[in-house]
C-alpha cells in the first residue's frame, strides 16, 4: 500500500492583505487616504493666501480713501495765514481767492522752482504779479516732506496760529500727515482741496504713498 505525502499547508501570513468590506461589501478606503484626511498647504500655498490678504486689505483701503476725500473749505473760514503747495492746476489761484476774500492775511508758496521769479509764477498761473504782493515763496520744499518742514518754519518766523492749507483732494492727507510731525503744538490747520475731479490712477498712487509713509513713521522712520 502506497502511502501518498500529506498536503502542504498555505502559508496565509504571506497572503496579501485585502482591504476591509463594508456592510455592502463595497471596499473601505485604506485610513489617512478618504476625503476627509487634512491636506498640507506648502509654502507656495501660504505666500498665496498673505498676497491675497494684502491685496484685499490694499483694495479695501483704498475704497475707504476714495469715498472720504475731503471737500473745498469755506472760503469765508478765517485763518493767519493760507499755504499752498504747488503742483497742481488751481492751487494758487484758491490761495489768492482766499487772500482777496479777506479770509488770510498772508500766503506762502510752498515748493516754488529755484530760478522761477514772482513775474514767471504769476504768469504761469495766469494772474497779475500785483496779486502776489502778499505772498511769500518757498524755495526750498522739493516733496511733501520738505512742503512741511518749509511750512512749519514759516509759521515758527511768523507765530501763525492757524493756517488753511490748500492742495488737492488726493494729496491732502499725505500732506496733514507730514504736517502733524513737525507743525508747532496748537497750530490749527484747515484743509481745502481744490476742485478739481481726481483720476483713479492718480488717487491710487496718492493712497499707496500714503500708505507706505503712515508704514514709515509708525515704525520710526523720520525720513
């Protein structure tokens, strides 16, 4: 009698592993790998989301800073002494109308070109150089830093103790935010932008100056 060998067991510890069956039999995802499992954000992902961020803060600065530029002043509001800081179509021309108006007694020119005489600055502005009698020029303003600086210096000669400053709509708070640093204390100041329509490139590029100069001085910067 031939006696056959048993036969030889399966090894199931080698077996491939099967995934788990639901109640429905349908196959379970392995763990880590479902819809749910939280996804890491790289560094390209974080830079984005801070760009975004900025972005919107910038845009919704700006919203703010177009729909709160400041109005003409009264021209019947009474100050020392009117500032005009030049650069813009108007500016000198409101200056003389509050001078003529009786509402200031003496003005400066903020910002006037080195070789430019009282006779070319009025004829520039297309007045009669008689009108400029109480005027005084600044020579040595060349941005709106050095506008205050002069300013503030003017006023300390004179002992204003308040001034109308005339500019335009967009470079108003640039100009106050300059003029706050170095003004004497209690000086009062009076904004009146021209009326001119303001362009939305030229408010854009005013928010971000003023912006990146706010940025400045809040951390110290003087200059």
């Amino acid at each position: 009698m031939v006696r056959h060998p048993p036969p030889a067991r399966r090894d199931v510890s080698r077996r491939p592993a099967q995934r788990r069956l639901g109640a429905s039999g349908e196959r379970r995802p392995a763990a880590g790998r479902g819809r749910g499992a939280p996804q890491r954000i790289g560094l390209a992902g974080w830079l984005g989301r801070i760009v975004a961020l900025l972005v919107l803060a910038w845009v919704g600065g700006f919203l703010w800073f177009s729909l709160t530029l400041r109005d003409p002043a009264p021209l019947g509001e009474r100050t020392d002494a009117v500032v005009v800081l030049t650069g813009g179509a108007g500016r000198l021309s409101r200056g003389l109308a509050v001078i003529e108006a009786g509402s200031a007694r003496r003005m400066l020119v903020s910002g006037v070109g080195r070789q430019t005489t009282r006779k070319q600055l009025a004829a520039a502005a297309g007045v009669d150089v008689g009108r400029l009698r109480r005027t005084d020029l600044g020579y040595e303003a060349v941005d709106t830093r050095s506008n205050a600086e002069e300013t503030a210096r003017w006023v300390q000669r004179n002992r204003f103790g308040s001034i109308r400053l005339v500019t335009s709509a967009g470079h108003m708070r640039r100009a106050r935010l300059e003029l706050a640093r170095v003004l004497p204390a209690g000086v009062r100041v009076v904004p009146d932008s021209v009326s001119v329509e303001p362009q939305a490139p030229t408010i854009a590029t005013e928010y971000t100056k003023y912006l990146v100069r706010r940025l400045a001085l809040a951390t110290g910067a003087t200059t």
